[in-house]
C-alpha cells in the first residue's frame, strides 16, 4: 500500500482514535457549516497545507428560496392543494409529493422541534483518491454523518432544519441547564421557506426537499480541492432528487450531486522545492466533470430511550460521550455510554429466547455469490456469543435480492456491502451511527474492498508499510470509522501464506483446498468487522491468550481459537516446516468476545444491574479476558505503545518464540523460491512477489520484537487485584529480542541471495507504466527495472535501529530500576548500546570485508550516534547522552584502528575514513559547544 501522509489537527486525529470503528457526532459546541453555504477556494501553501475560508453559519442553501425577516414583505404561501396539484404523494415518516424533477416534504404540527434521526452517506462516488462509493457518513464538515435534528419554524414563513447540540446537558430540574443552554449552541444545516400554506385539516405545510438538499452539505468540492488542489465547486443545475424513499420509519432522499471544474490548474513551470502540485482524478472521462451520490435519511428516534451501560476500562468497547453538569460532586461531568445494539428478550423468563428485535444484517447484492457463505458465517458466529447470555438466533442475516430496490445506505438497513475503486485503502471496515443521548445502534454497513479476494496474484508495494504508522494515512482519517486494518494486514499475511503453502506443495493455486483457506479468512474479517459493528473495540491483548502447543492443535483451534478474541489482529498460525499445522485462521468468537459481550448485553434492571455487572467484571483478571486496544499497541506518532504484549498480527503466549517461527518461515520461503524452477512461460514477476511478501512480514516482526527492548507491560487494573499495573520488562526477556533482532537483522549473514535469482527479478511489464501515478501533474517517472534488494534490507535496518535508538526508549530504560525491587532484572542503557554497536560492527573485530548491505546499515548508526552528540535531544536523558558519547569515542578509536590495516579494498578504507570523519566531526562540534 502505497500512502500520502496528512497532517491533521491532533483534535480530529485523537477523536479518530478514541472511536476506531464507530461514527458519532461531534461533541464540541462549534458551528458545523450550513449546508449550501459556497465554500472558499482554497489556497495551497509552500508547506502544502490549504486553507479556506469558512462559510458564515446560518448560510442559505443553494435554491433555496429568501429566508423570512429579510427586507421587505415575504410572499404569502400557495394554498396547499395549489402546491401539489398533479404531484404524486408517498406516505411515510414524512409525507412526501412528488412532480417531475420537485419534492416536497410534508411536515406535520406535531413534528415542530420535535428530534429525529438525520443521517447522511456516500452513496456514489469518483472510485479514486480515497473517494468512493457506498460509505457510510459524509465528509470533512458533515458531522461524520449523523445528527439528531428537528425542524423550527423562523419568522413568518422561513422554516430551519436545525442540528441539535444534546452531547451537552443537564437534568430539567437542575438549576445549571440554564447555563448549560446559554453556553453550547446549536448548529444550522440548512433553510427553507415554506412552501405552501398550512392544509386545511392536517394544518401541516410543505417545505421543498431540492431547497434542503440540492447543495454541497457534504462540502465535497472542499474535499475534492484538498485531494487534487483543483477548484471543483457544486453545480445545483445538474444536480438533482433521484429517488425518494419511505416506510413508516424513515423517509430518505438519493440525491445525484454534480461538481464541475471550471478552470485546470496546471503546475508552475518551475514548481518550487516541496511546493504540491495540482492533480487530476484518474478515473473520470472527462476531469472537468463528476457525479457523488448521497442519501440523505431522516429516521424515528427510538420512542423509548434505552437505559445507557457505563463504560468500564477493563473490557473494549466504543462509546458514547455526554457531558451531563447535573451533578455537582462528580469527579468530571462526562460521563461514558457504551454502544449496543437494543436487545431485549421475548420471553424474560426463558433461559434462551429468543429477542423481541434481532440485530438483522443485510448482505448487499454487490457481494460476489462466491464469497455470500463466508461473509453470512462471520456474521452468524456471534450468535455464540448471545447464546451464553440466554438469546437464541440474536443475530440474523438476510439477502438483498436482485430485484430489490431498497438501498442498503439507509439507517434501518445494517449491511454488508462491497466496495470498488482504484488503491483502496483499506481492506474492510466497520463504522455505525449510534443514539447519542444513549449508546444505541441505530446503523451500521460493513464495507469489503472488492479486492480483498485477489490474493492468488496481488501487487506487492515496492516499500513496506510500517504497520504502527499506517493508520495516519490520508484514507484512513475521514471518519472515526475508517482506522481498522486488520483485512489489509491479514490479507497481506495470506498473501505471503499462500506463497508459502504452494511452494510446500501443500495445495495449488486455485484448487478447492486453497478456496477453503481463503473463505476462512473471510469469514475471520467478517466476524471482527462485525465486532465493531456490535460495539467492541479491537483487542490487542486477547492474542496472548493461547499457549504455543495449542497453536499446534488443529481441533483447539477451530472449537476454541487461535486467540482469545476475534477483535484482535491476529496473525495467521502458519507452521515452521518441522513442526504440527494447527488451525491457520480464528474461525470462531473467543472467550474474551464471549465475556465482552456479556457485559454489553446481559440483561439487567435498574436495581441489579451494578451488582450483575460488577461480578461480570470480577472475571476481567482472567488470562483470556485480558484487554488492551488501540492507544496501547500504539499509533506512531501520535502514542508510543509500550507494552510488547500488547501487539497486532501476533499470535502465542510466547510472542518473542512466536517471531522466531515467522522470520524462520520467511527464509523458508525465500530459499524455496531462490531454488524454483518455473515452467516455461511463466512470467519472473512471480518470484519478484514472492519476495517481496517477506520483506512486508520481515518489517512488520522486527517492529515488534523491537518493542520489548524499554518495555513496560501495562495493565487495565482497579485495586485489589493484587498486579502492579506497571512493571519493566524482564531483563532476560529483552535481551532475547535484541539477540533475536541481531541475528535476523543486523548480523553479518542476515540477508544472503544468489545472484542468479537477484538477476529474475524482473517486474510485471505488462503492469509497469501503473507506477506512473495518474493522478499527478508534470513529468511523470517510471518505476525502475531493477530491484534494490540492499535498498529493501536498508529500509528494515533503519526503521528498527531508528526505534531502538528513540529516546524514548532510553527514557524507560534508565527510569526501570525505580519499579522493580530487584533492580539487577532490569535491561541497561550501556547493554543496548553495546549490543548494537558490536553486531553492527563486528567485522572491525573479525577483519573480514564489509559488504554494501553492511556498509549501508554501519552509515545509518555512525550518522544516528553523530547526531545524538553534536544535537543532542532535549527529550534524552543525561544517562543517554552521556553514554552516546562514550560509544562514539569507542567507536571512533576503533574505526581510525580498522582503516589503517593494509590491504583494504578502496570502498571499504572510503567507508571507514567517512565513518571517521563524522564521529570525529561530531565530537569536536560537541566540545566546541561547550567552550562557547
């Protein structure tokens, strides 16, 4: 996956965290824009940030018609039966009227401020650039998509769809909501004048639907100006109600929205260093033109409200968040609702009943006839999870038809769906929209990218991702829905898999047993995507659960697991060649997603409910209902994760055993393709893929492993459970890794290939001219022919040094002795250091010649060792610093040694003079610092 980082305000970027798979409204008092309002064209600065100005709140939307109070006397409205002469009516939550290309929406006395539901999805799209189609939620200034809404009448005949702030709150009779009221405001989506005067029985009016929702609510053209820097702005001639649809519930409108583009940005003829440049949408026939489609639903509140579930931090599930100033005395007026579906039993008496209402999904009729079974066993696993907490067939799958012309974006349609476009990515996500007053579903669609079933012969990236890091993607930040990755990590795994497995001669591509293993991995995606969905947060913990032995046991694994939890990302459990082939994908709910659900769902009463759910969580300290998610693991840069037990694509109670299997499986590989023989014809692009799948795994395990090296394992506990919820990672345990790393990574005989094979690397040709990005403006490049394989092993190298170097790393180890009682099991600065510098540099002790994989590695730590000294880091300890110092003066005496031997080849006395030359440098600039 190749990935264009964004920078994001770190409000946007932590709101995106704190809610990975579920969409709920923004929690601040700001203004969201008004719908219609013309959005400023951006300006693209030198740092390649742009910015607009804001459209002013209250903005009428385009087509609407003079808001009431403006100068001069508003026209009295028509007689209602004069407006809907001829129109065709459709009975629903609204009424609706209908005359060639006007929609009219009824709106009765009784629906004035009364709340609704408001939703907003993405329905049709460019399929580029991250734009595409059947997403649920809007874009930057949408509200991510939901709103609880209502309408207000304003002056005489102007009529406002209003946006109601209630994430901020106080109880009727407190005498604070009077504040409360005065301090957070409201927000405008959009205005209209009323269309018709009040019907003579119903006294209900009619306001026009292409007024409300003939604009750029979404702000796409803003979007678009950010994603290609090109002016696109909305065009409401051409844009138009396609399809209106109701039911007792909810009553939506399918509207076709075009954007022009009036004038092509071309770039400067001499483009500045860094400047961005404009590009073009790649998909399009035309640039200057393009169609996005919307639904726009308004949906009934739930009658009843649901009695909100406290979060509790011992078990993973997304919440609601209301600041309710009620009461005084509480520590923080927030307070934490987890979000559930409502589930309630038919029978209250039954052990298993089943529920008045089940969670039915909807299986989308764009998913491929193929893959239905597997997507509808993912989904139909969770039943498992319900029946232990007394509810039969809790969860139901249903099939769209053919002939169906329901669609699926609506909010009383929870779906799974497929998704088409050009780089997607993601590999499937999972967000929903929720009651905000209480945590309560009301939505929620899966998205699968097609293109998750091409493993047999995917394109592998030239560059492999770093997982931590991935998630800061431009993609992946729109909505709070849209940071899972577990499908393009498990998929990319697969693909490495399958590479291996066909090259053991275990199955063929394509044959049944192959199709087998990859409806599995469906299934397991469907089935943690339908997790979200639920509620529960990813599970980085739950791995841990399962000890290597049961790894090897086939049965263990398809009854119970190969995790704890299905809300992990779990890695596949592939075999080294000499040992038993356990289950390869987690097939079924695990114990903790059992437990979790338990917690979320368990039937309580007001009265018992504290003390039902407190014995739930009494069970939290044991090993498979161990939890920690996504701020644990980490997000580079935003958190640091610490705690190497706390991991995505690992599996095993022993993790540093369970990297020792994959980097084994990697070479394993590796040599079964260095000694290939393809048959004649065959294209060489297949061995180029072949290995590039094992760098992918190779940069994903030395992340890893490299975590236990100033690790801290953190636990989630409350007192009296008799853990210290911070303890340094055994000394033993960290050294084991970085012996792990120094063999695999930086040792002398790390990476070895024959020429023979380097020399068929060839890529796909047919395929090449792809790597010209079509989006871009200028002169294009093309990717090159020949494979850097010192290229690849350097990227590895650097970014497991660079993390091993961190100063923050340094930080937890000269601060570790404080929490151990023994401080003699504690990992020091000096050991790291020491460690790295000899393996790095052991031919200065052997004599032996340095390659240019070493060379390359060597420059890289000379050049970090350098500038910890000549600049050194405010964020580093003294410790650190002082002891960088001290490996460099070593290091320096030992390099001037190394490059006064006689017979040394030209490029290795070149690379040790520079090496020198640096060190030597870096020191004189430090001392030169201090006399100044």
């Amino acid at each position: 996956m190749n990935f264009r980082l964004r920078l994001l305000p770190a409000a946007l970027l932590v709101a995106g965290l704190a809610s990975c798979a579920t969409v709920t409204p923004p929690a601040s008092s700001s203004a969201a824009p008004a719908a219609g309002a013309a959005t400023a064209a951006a300006t693209p600065a030198a740092n390649g940030d742009s910015k607009a100005v804001a459209p002013a709140p209250g903005a009428r939307p385009a087509g609407a018609s003079a808001a009431a109070g403006a100068p001069g006397t508003p026209p009295a409205p028509k007689p209602f039966a004069d407006v809907i002469k001829d129109a065709k009516e459709e009975k629903g939550f609204f009424a609706t009227w209908r005359k060639d290309d006007k929609v009219w929406i009824e709106i009765p006395e009784a629906m004035w401020e009364r709340p609704f539901f408001f939703s907003v999805n993405v329905t049709h799209n460019i399929g580029d650039a991250g734009l595409f189609g059947n997403q649920m939620g809007g874009f930057l200034a949408a509200g991510r998509g939901q709103f609880v809404a209502s309408f207000r009448k304003f002056g005489p005949n102007g009529v406002q769809l209003i946006a109601r702030n209630i994430a901020h709150t106080a109880a009727k009779d407190a005498p604070i909501r009077h504040a409360v009221e005065r301090s957070f405001s409201d927000s405008l989506i959009g205005s209209v004048s009323v269309a018709s005067a009040p019907h003579p029985e119903r006294k209900s009016v009619l306001i026009e639907a292409n007024a409300l929702f003939i604009n750029d609510f979404p702000m796409a053209a803003q979007q678009l100006e950010q994603t290609f820097r090109q002016s696109y702005s909305f065009d409401d001639k051409n844009s138009s109600i396609e399809k209106v649809r109701n039911s007792e519930t909810e009553t939506g409108f399918n509207v076709r929205a075009h954007y022009r583009l009036g004038r092509v940005a071309l770039p400067p003829p001499t483009p500045a260093p860094g400047q961005p440049l404009p590009k073009y949408p790649s998909t399009l026939p035309d640039i200057r033109s393009l169609f996005m489609g919307y639904y726009y639903g308004f949906s009934q509140l739930p009658q009843s409200l649901m009695r909100p579930r406290e979060a509790d931090p011992r078990v993973g599930y997304f919440t609601a968040n209301v600041n309710d100033f009620s009461n005084p005395d509480k520590r923080e007026t927030k307070s934490r609702y987890i979000i559930r579906w409502r589930l309630e039993k038919k029978d209250p008496t039954a052990a298993l009943s089943e529920p008045k209402q089940p969670i039915v999904y909807w299986l989308d009729k764009n998913i491929p006839t193929a893959y239905r079974k597997a997507v509808s066993d993912g989904i139909l696993e969770w039943n498992k999870a319900y029946e232990k907490i007394g509810f039969k067939n809790a969860v139901v799958v249903k099939q769209q038809g053919d002939d169906d012309d329901f669609d699926t974006s609506a909010t009383r349609f929870a779906s799974i769906r497929w998704v088409a476009g050009n780089g997607i990515q993601f590999g499937a996500r999972g967000p929903s929209k929720v009651d905000p007053r209480t945590g309560e579903i009301l939505d929620a669609d899966i998205e699968m990218n097609e293109d998750i079933t091409r493993l047999y012969s995917a394109r592998v990236s030239e560059d492999p991702p770093r997982p931590v890091g991935s998630a800061l993607a431009s993609g992946l930040i729109r909505n709070s829905g849209e940071l899972c990755a577990y499908a393009d990590n498990k998929l990319s795994e697969a693909a490495f898999a399958l590479d291996l497995l066909v090259a053991r001669g275990d199955f063929e591509y394509g044959s049944p047993q192959a199709e087998s293993w990859i409806m599995d991995a469906i299934k397991d995606i469907t089935a943690h995507e339908v997790g979200h969905t639920l509620g529960l947060r990813h599970n980085f913990k739950a791995s841990m659960a399962v000890t290597p032995e049961q790894l090897r046991d086939p049965k263990f694994g398809a009854e119970v697991g190969v995790s704890a939890s299905v809300m992990d990302y779990n890695a596949l459990n592939i075999a080294t060649r000499d040992e038993r082939q356990g289950q390869y994908s987690m097939v079924t709910v695990g114990p903790y997603d059992i437990w979790a659900i338990e917690y979320g769902y368990k039937e309580t009463t007001p009265e018992t409910e504290k003390a039902e759910l407190a014995k739930t969580l009494s069970r939290a300290l044991e090993p498979q209902h161990a939890y920690a998610t996504d701020e644990d693991a980490g997000f580079m840069p935003i958190v640091e994760g610490i705690d190497p037990e706390v991991n995505r694509s690992d599996l095993s109670s022993d993790p540093l055993g369970f990297y020792e299997k994959r980097f084994a499986v990697i070479r394993e590989l590796w040599d079964r393709v260095q000694a290939k023989e393809l048959p004649a014809g065959t294209k060489y692009e297949q061995l180029r893929r072949n290995f590039q799948r094992g760098f992918l795994l190779m940069g994903q395990v030395s992340e890893l492993a490299a975590k236990y090296v100033g690790g801290v394992t953190v636990l989630r506990d409350v007192a009296g459970s008799g853990r210290q919820p911070l303890t340094p990672v055994d000394a033993d345990k960290q050294r084991r890794a970085l012996n792990l790393l120094a063999k695999n990574l930086f040792a002398v005989d790390s990476f070895k290939f024959k020429p023979e094979f380097l020399g068929k690397l060839t890529p796909d040709f047919d395929a090449r001219w792809d790597s010209v990005s079509e989006d871009d403006v200028g002169i294009p490049s093309v990717a090159p022919i020949d494979q850097s394989v010192a290229g690849r092993v350097f990227a590895l190298q650097r970014a497991t040094l660079g993390q091993l170097m961190r100063d923050s790393v340094a930080v937890r180890l000269v601060v570790a002795p404080e929490k151990l009682a023994d401080s003699s099991k504690a990992l020091g600065l000096p050991e790291l250091y020491g460690t790295l510098q000899k393996s790095i540099w052991s031919e200065l002790g052997s004599g032996a010649s340095i390659s240019m994989m070493r060379r390359n590695l060597q420059r890289e730590h000379v050049r970090l060792l350098a500038e910890a000294v000549s600049k050194p880091s405010p964020a580093a300890p003294a410790d650190a610093r002082s002891l960088r110092r001290e490996f460099a003066v070593d290091l320096l005496a030992q390099l001037r040694k190394a490059a006064a031997k006689p017979g040394l080849s030209i490029e290795n006395r070149a690379h040790l003079n520079e090496s020198v030359a640096l060190l030597d440098g870096a020191l004189k600039a430090q001392i030169a610092k201090v006399i100044g």
